[in-house]
C-alpha cells in the first residue's frame, strides 16, 4: 500500500479547517451565493439555434419518451412491473427488456456494446457535445466478480483513446464494481466510529482527505464496529489494488477518472477510496482522480470544503464532481427507520441553494488556479448563473478545469445552451446489456420523479422546433424545383457561431492552455527576421527574382527556418510562380466564377464545412469564408474540367485562402497542379488517383531503404503506404498535421517540390521507429494515424527531414514504378 502520512497531524488539520468554516458560515465572511440569475449569456429561448444539430426523428423520439417518463402513472407501473414475478418468465421477461430497450435505454443509455457507445459519442461530439463514457456494472457481491468488473473498467479506459480526440471528457467507475459491498459497509461502519472516538484504531487505514463533518450522517453504526477480519483485510487490500491499477491506466493514457457516489451507508469507504488515490495519483496540477458531491446532503458544503482545503495544503490538485443527489427516497427512509432527522435539506430550495454556493466556490477557486469541477446540473437557474459566474471571474471558455454535465437524454436545452455560450459540456453516457445497466435506469424513474417531471422546458422547446420543422418542410415541398438550380451564393450565412478563444492563427483552442505549438519567436528577434525578409523580396516582390538567382543557399536556408507569417502569402505566391500567371490572365478568374457553370458545384457546396472547421474564418456556414472556398474549388472545376473537384483539393484551397485572396489562391492552386514551377499535381485527384499510387510505391521503396527493419516488419504485419500515407500527398499533411508544422512544410514544399512530403514521413517514420517495430496490425494503425505530440515539433522534426536524401532512390522508383504500370497497362490493353 502507498505510503502513509501522520494521521494525526491530519486530524488536527481537518479539525481546524471544520472549526473555520463553521465560524465563516456563522459569521458570514466568506459569501457562497452566486450572482442574480439576469443578466445571462446562456440562450434557452432560440430552439432553432438550440437543436440545430439534431436530427428530426431523434427530437420526436426524445419528446415522445420524455413525455413517458415524466407520467408518474406510467413510472409507477413500470416499476411494479419489473420488480414483480412477470420478470421470472422467460418470454414475458424478453418482451419487457425488447420494450425497455427501445424506450427508456435507447433514451438514456448510448449502447449495449462499446462500438454502440462509440457511435453515441461520435454523434454528440459531432454535435459539439463531449462523452462521460461509464462502464454501468455495479454492487458486486465476490472478489470474481470485482475482478471482471475491473476489466471492463480498464477496457472502458482504454476504448475511449480509441474515440476521436477529447471528444471523451472522462470515465466512470463505481466503487461498488470493484469492492465488494459487504466490505465497504463494514469499512464505512469504522470510519465512522473512528470519527466519533478518534483513538479508534484503524492499521490499515491510509492517508486521505476529510470524510466527515460536525453535521454528517453517522446514525448507520450505533454500535461498536469488530474490527476487519485478516480475510477482510486482504479483500481490502486487493480492492485497493483494484482501483490503484485503473487510476494507474488513467494516468498512463490521459483519462479523468470520477467515482460516483452511493448512498450514505456506503459512502464514507467510497470517499476514502477515492481521496487516498487522488493523493497518489493527482500530480503536477492535472487532477486525475475526481470525487463526487451531492449537494442535496446538508453536510456537503462543509465536506467540500474541508476536502479541497486539505488537498490544497498538501499541494494534491483536486477534481469533484457536483451533483445533487439520486437517493432521496433510501436516504429518508432509513433515517426515518433509526428515529433519524433525513440527512438530506428539507426542500428542494435548501438543495438548491446548497449546490449553487458549492458552484460558486468552486469557481471562485479556478478563477485562482486551483482544483477542477464538473458541474453536473438540470437545473436551467443553476446552469446559467453559474455560467455568468465563469465569465464574471474571468474563466476563459474551454478551460479545461471546467466541464458543465447532463444525463444522456436529459436537458438537452441547457447542454445545447451552454455549448452555445462557449463551455465544454458532457453528457453521461452509461452502457451495456440492458439488463445490466437496469438498476441505472430504475434509479432514473424512481429518483427523479420530480426531475423528470421538470422536463417540461425541454419537451416544450423541442415541440416548438417541430414545428418549426415542418412549417419550413412544407415550404421546401413547394419550392423544391427552384431549389434544385440554386448555387451557393443564394444562401443566407447563418448566425456567426459564438466567440471562443482562438489561437494565433485563428484555430479555436480545445481549451484554454492548448498550443499545439510554442507561440514564436521573442518580437525583437521575429522583426529582425521581417526586415530581413523584406529587404530580400523588395516593394511588392519586386527584387524576389534577383535575390534568388545571386544567392539560391541563403534562400533555401531562410525557408527552411520559416517564412514569417505576416510575408508568408506574399513569399508563397512568388516562390510558386503564381504571382506571374495572374499578372498574365486578368479578368480569368472573375469569367470562371460569375459566368460558368460547374457539374461539381453541387458535391463542394456539400463538402465545404469539412474544410478546416475549428478556423474562424470557415465555421460561418454560408459565410465569407464558406463563399471564398466555394468560389476557388468552383473556378478550378470549370478551369480544369478534366479534374473537376476532388475533396481534398478543399484543404489546398482553405490554406492558401488563410494567406491570400481568392484570386490569388485561384492562381497559386492552377500552379501546383499544373506545375508553373515544379513537376505538375493534377494526377493527385485524376480518376484514379493515378499520382497518389506512384507516390505511395516510393514512399514504400524508401521505408525500405532507409529504415529497412521497419519496412519488414510492415511486410509482415501487412501494412502499406495507403493505409496511413494518402492523405499526406493529397493534402500535403494540411488534413491532420498541427497547423504550424503544416505551415513550415508548405513554406519548403512550395519552394523544392514534393520530396519534402518524402523526406518528412521518413523523418516520422524514423522518431517513431522503436515504438512501431513492436506493435501490432490495429495498434500500427493507429499509430500511423496519431504521431505522438513531441514528434510534431517543427524544430526537431524539420531538420532530421532535411537530413534525409531522397532524389535518386525518387528517381529510381519513379522509373520502376512506370516500367511496372506500363507492363501491366498493357497486359491489360491485350
């Protein structure tokens, strides 16, 4: 077990941080009270702008099912109904789960299985939505079965690095999968003695955060506990190792962990679980290990308290989970068996009072740089306020130490709203069979009645989008003719999405720390650099050719380093020779887009908010940024009407629109692809692709030259270029590359040609090298397809690119490879 801190000297602190926050909250020197609910920055009234991003058949399934659900009759005989002997008959038992399934599970749960639940967060990340992704096994009975639990829960960690990029925000893990519990009974039982009698001693007991208050619930252990049996000990021990082997697998892979919270017969061995591993694991203010809150118990503002001020004496960065609470109905009727007040406020008002002072702590306490919270609220007063509170403190949006979340199927509205206003939101997302995660969904009828029943807002709002819906269907029947022969430039742009903190090159931040890359040179040293750069090309261009030609090294080698963003389009244009095919074709450009018509028009209208949608510049939907796009790949589908268009020509296009006008990007995409300067591109996006395969035969042949090892092992895994390489030719690495590295790439592609895109797969190919040689087909894949962060670093890759030689195995290849296709184009001709 970790090693243990001074209990006592715990204790006393605790004590003492108890004695403080009782007499702040007498005394009234440290506020909680959140702000008036008006004015808001959260918009519940536009349901348009709200469930734009949900399909019609899913707004009727949702309005339809929460109209089910919140019919208390209908609660109340569904719960008779699976609690009674009906469930012990094989064909009536399969005919209520089938029901069960395709109503209250489809509705609340993302799945049976994880490529289900993968599906599920998909879907809502591509709804600008994030994923709790939580494994829904739970109250395990014997160590076999916490044991396989566990290895559901690792799997769980596992699958969601499979997902999309922070599309998932964290797993869930319930104590009660993973430790028996009769054991975490008795372990409550004599945590909670020892609170009463502090000399009660507890040897295996390891070092943790404040579980109890002056206020908390101690009614369930009236009576001495015996002390853990050595067989109770040893479970004990292994269900610690249990959860230290999934914090572990957390850490290794970047995942936040939250347990969730049980009732209060339970939940003193859960916190102390969850606390001593936060100790251990949480490091370098990144909390990986988050405890969970409810705030409908009357103790919780004081725990909160007390655990994070705890934590931050002990430098432990802390993450919790605020909730309200799912156990009412236990809750008050165990107190009320034992002759016990309930341990939960007497009203709704008192809960609600109590979690939105708990919100503003928390908040308050980010602002100052310390701990991370989840915000998990249906309450629309709550969600909004404490929205304005973040932006009131001057939290950024997409921090990551902030996440606002909502049952999967519940609140749709605020989740929307607040997506809206620019935070990260999740949605909880349970799975598995049906019939296992059939305790989640009795919990969500039972418990939430008045819940529920307050789903209204939501039902009401997704009736009026409806609608609104099929208002605009009949309008659309009507005109559909007319909408057939209408181009791009007839749409009205949308709504300008919200502002959301951007990097330097306009890309929105995943959260408020993200760089994908270091923010550039010191100024004094960047504007050495300018003035040299200028000085090199002259007024508007004009001594670029003379400079070139007396002294080619000193070019290549500025290049090479960077062209400085505020010349870059300007130097693009130059080095392309696309600067002298405008001065050449005045006029062109504008007679390609007012005046000709393109068969693709249709297929780059459908395409366009693919293109680089997290840039400012492209997210307007039918904005100047869209129509500039639009207009580019539709001049080249009628210049060259024998390539027409091709996806990828999108992000060609899209970043040199990002440096230049349209007409200049125009030219500049003529000139790569009908080579004004190097060999031409057009067979990139030929039918066929018929470059792409040459391309690909030589990447081939060089991993086999220079990192001959690797080559094999591709051999026998069988793995080739196209399964991870296509993409970097058809787009020269703009498709999925960081920008800046991108950046510095088309800097020396533009400048030397195609060998760059060679030479800098090798170089990744070759950093990567040690790790690859050992992994597997899938994890190959994978692999390929997500470089490490350190290994896109312009400085380091860049130059171990340079250092590569490729142009006589190029020209080798290219003549084997035109050799072979001949031979086969003829046997095929034959």
């Amino acid at each position: 077990m970790a090693k243990r801190l001074p209990t006592t000297a715990l204790r006393l602190f605790s004590q003492r941080l108890d004695s403080a926050f009782s007499s702040s909250i007498a005394v009234g020197s440290q506020p909680l009270k959140l702000e008036p609910a008006a004015p808001t920055i959260v918009d519940l009234d536009d349901h348009r702008k709200l469930f734009a991003s949900v399909s019609t058949s899913k707004l009727l399934r949702s309005s339809v099912n929460l109209g089910l659900v919140s019919n208390e009759t209908f609660v109340d005989f569904g719960m008779w109904v699976m609690d009674s002997r009906l469930m012990e008959t094989t064909l009536v038992r399969d005919v209520i789960l089938k029901t069960v399934k395709h109503t209250m599970f489809e509705h609340f749960c993302a799945g049976e299985t994880t490529e289900e639940a993968g599906m599920c967060v998909r879907k809502i990340h591509k709804a600008g939505l994030r994923g709790m992704l939580s494994y829904a096994v739970e109250h395990t009975t014997d160590n076999d079965g916490c044991d396989r639990n566990l290895e559901g829960f690792i799997r769980n960690v596992e699958f969601s690095k499979s997902l999309p990029p922070s599309s998932v925000s964290f797993v869930i893990a319930k104590m009660t999968a993973i430790c028996p519990i009769s054991l975490l009974r008795r372990v409550s039982d004599l945590l909670r003695w020892q609170y009463k009698d502090p000399s009660f001693p507890l040897p295996w007991k390891l070092n943790t955060l404040p579980i109890f208050t002056n206020t908390s619930p101690l009614y369930h252990t009236l009576e001495k506990p015996e002390p853990l049996t050595p067989e109770e000990e040893q479970d004990l021990e292994l269900a610690h190792k249990r959860l230290q082997k999934l914090c572990q697998k957390c850490v290794d892979l970047n995942v936040p962990l939250t347990i969730d919270a049980e009732n209060t017969s339970l939940q003193p061995a859960i916190d102390y679980f969850t606390y001593s591993s936060a100790i251990m694991f949480n490091k370098d203010d990144n909390a990986i290990v988050y405890g969970t809150i409810q705030a409908y118990l009357k103790d919780s503002k004081e725990r909160l308290f007390m655990a994070s001020k705890t934590a931050e004496n002990l430098g432990i960065p802390m993450g919790f989970k605020l909730v309200r609470g799912a156990y009412m109905s236990k809750e008050t009727r165990a107190a009320s068996e034992l002759g016990y007040d309930s341990p939960i406020h007497s009203s709704i008002e008192e809960t609600h009072s109590c979690y939105d002072d708990c919100a503003s702590y928390m908040l308050e306490r980010i602002a100052d740089g310390n701990d991370a919270v989840v915000l998990a609220t249906h309450n629309l007063q709550s969600g909004k306020v404490a929205a304005l509170k973040a932006r009131n403190l001057g939290i950024q949006r997409g921090n990551p130490k902030l996440e606002f979340a909502q049952l999967y199927g519940m609140s749709e509205a605020l989740s929307f709203g607040l997506r809206n206003a620019g935070f990260q939101v999740s949605k909880y997302l349970p799975y598995g069979p049906v019939d296992m995660v059939m305790p989640y969904l009795l919990r969500r009828a039972e418990e939430n009645r008045g819940l529920l029943s307050t789903s209204n807002v939501d039902r009401v709002l997704m009736w009026k989008e409806l609608k609104r819906r099929v208002k605009s269907m009949k309008v659309e029947i009507g005109t559909h003719e007319m909408e057939r022969g209408r181009g791009f430039d007839d749409y009205e742009p949308e709504p300008f999405p919200p502002e959301r903190p951007v990097d330097r090159y306009g890309f929105i931040k995943q959260s408020v720390n993200s760089s994908s890359a270091k923010d550039g040179l010191p100024r004094s040293r960047e504007a050495r650099r300018v003035r040299k750069w200028r000085k090199m090309i002259g007024v508007g261009g004009s001594d670029w050719k003379h400079y070139v030609r007396r002294k080619p090294h000193v070019v290549k080698r500025r290049i090479r380093k960077g062209i400085p963003d505020c010349l870059r389009g300007l130097v693009w244009q130059l080095i392309s020779g696309s600067r002298d095919l405008l001065l050449m074709n005045p006029g062109v450009y504008e007679q390609l887009v007012i005046y000709e018509t393109s068969a693709s028009e249709l297929d780059i209208i459908r395409d366009i908010s693919r293109t680089f949608p997290t840039h400012v510049f492209f997210q307007q939907r039918h904005g100047p940024g869209q129509r500039s796009l639009y207009n580019v790949l539709k001049a080249y589908s009628v210049f060259d009407r024998a390539v027409g268009y091709v996806q990828g020509m999108g992000f060609l296009a899209g970043l040199l629109l990002l440096y230049m006008s349209e007409e200049d990007a125009f030219w500049l995409l003529v000139a790569l692809l009908k080579g004004a300067v190097h060999a031409p591109m057009e067979g990139l996006y030929q039918v066929g692709l018929p470059l792409v395969q040459q391309y690909l035969f030589q990447l081939e042949h060089l991993v086999r030259e220079h990192l001959p090892k690797l080559g094999e092992h591709f051999s026998r895994e069988m793995i080739n270029p196209s399964m991870y390489a296509s993409q970097w030719f058809i787009t020269v690495f703009s498709y999925s590359f960081p920008f800046p590295l991108a950046l510095r790439i088309w800097d020396v592609f533009l400048f030397e040609g195609i060998k760059i895109v060679f030479k800098v797969g090798l170089a990744l190919l070759k950093y990567c090298h040690d790790d690859l040689i050992q992994l597997s087909f899938e994890k190959l894949i994978y692999a390929l397809r997500n470089f490490p962060e350190d290994a896109m670093n312009p400085d380091l890759l860049l130059p171990m690119a340079y250092s590569i030689k490729v142009s006589r195995s190029l020209s080798e290849s290219k003549i084997k490879y035109e050799k072979k296709h001949g031979k086969a184009k003829a046997i095929t001709e034959a």
